[in-house]
C-alpha cells in the first residue's frame, strides 16, 4: 500500500471513529431505548458505549438495569462481548494513527505498561471504568499488538466487571425485596 493510501486509510479510520463518538454522545438518551431489545440491544448499547471513545455514553447504567429483568450471567457476558468488540476502536485509531497522532503524557506511559506487561495492563484497563482503556486501545493498535490478542485481553478484563455489576444489583435488589 502506497504511503498515499495509507494516510488516506488512517484518517477514514480516524474520522469514523470520531463521527461514532460524537453519534454516540448526542444521542445518548436514546441509546437507553435498545434495553427493550433484550440481548441484541444490550450488545448494541455495549458495542456502542464503548466505541464511542472518551465520549461519557451510560452503558454499565443499562447493564446495572438489566440485572433486575435479565439472567445476570447471560446480560454480563453479551454485554462483556459487545463492549469488547467496541474497543476495537481506539485499537483501529492507533493502528492507522501510528506516526501520525501525537504522543501525550499517558501515551508515553501507556506504551510503557504495555511493553512491560503486556495484555495485563489492557485486562486491569478494561475492569476499571474508565477512559485509558481507549489510550490503552491506541497503544495496542500502535504497537502492533495482534487485534485478537487486544480483544481477548479487553474481554478478560471486562467479564470480572460485568458480573460484579450484575450479580451486585441482583443481590442488592433481593436484599431489599425488589427484584421479581
């Protein structure tokens, strides 16, 4: 591929990823009516929440809901899958980004805990809710991490959070005398 192409490709890639996340923050309350769509809108709203990069989107809000009216494993692990898949942003950012977006403080540091570590620090990134597993996703993509690597290790960090979310709001709503 030429270097042309290349670049051209990068900011597709760059730009579509942005168009995502500004789709995604603006029209955030209406992403809240997938949940009737039972586990194809729970993906939906995973896949999207978590493609839509640094852009506050509520999608554990949604998973935290579904406890009370879904299995808690089955909405956990469809909703660890979909926001898996929607990590594949960042990575797709600093794949076609490589050279070409400026490196930050955190992305410094974020290659750092990457070469050091590897996949874990991707894992511990995707159980913490917050918005370095983007830059972690950027990093990966930079470094040339295989992308089924970077969507397995996301996936192994965001399963222990999904299930503490809803066996948390099962247990918390039978506690109280609120579930079904």
């Amino acid at each position: 591929m030429t270097v042309t192409k290349q670049k051209l490709l990068s900011s597709m890639i760059i730009v579509g990823v942005i168009i995502i996340s500004v789709t995604m923050f603006v029209f955030k309350d209406q992403l809240k009516a997938l949940e009737g769509w039972g586990y194809v809108g729970l993906f939906l709203v995973a896949f999207f929440a978590s493609a839509a990069m640094f852009a506050p989107v509520p999608g554990l809000i949604v998973l935290a809901a579904s406890a009370k009216v879904m299995d808690p494993l089955a909405s956990a692990m469809v909703f660890a899958v979909g926001a898996s898949f929607g990590e594949l942003s960042g990575y797709l950012v600093g794949m076609a980004g490589r050279g070409v977006v400026n490196k930050s403080k955190w992305h410094v540091r974020m290659e750092y805990y990457m070469q050091k570590y590897g996949g874990i620090t991707i894992a511990v990134l995707g159980f913490i809710p917050n918005v370095l597993i983007d830059v972690a996703g950027m990093v990966a993509g930079a470094l040339k991490m295989p992308w089924y690597h970077f969507l397995f290790w996301v996936f192994v960090g965001k399963v222990p959070k999904c299930l503490l979310i809803t066996y948390g709001v099962a247990w918390f709503l039978q506690v109280n005398g609120l579930s079904n």
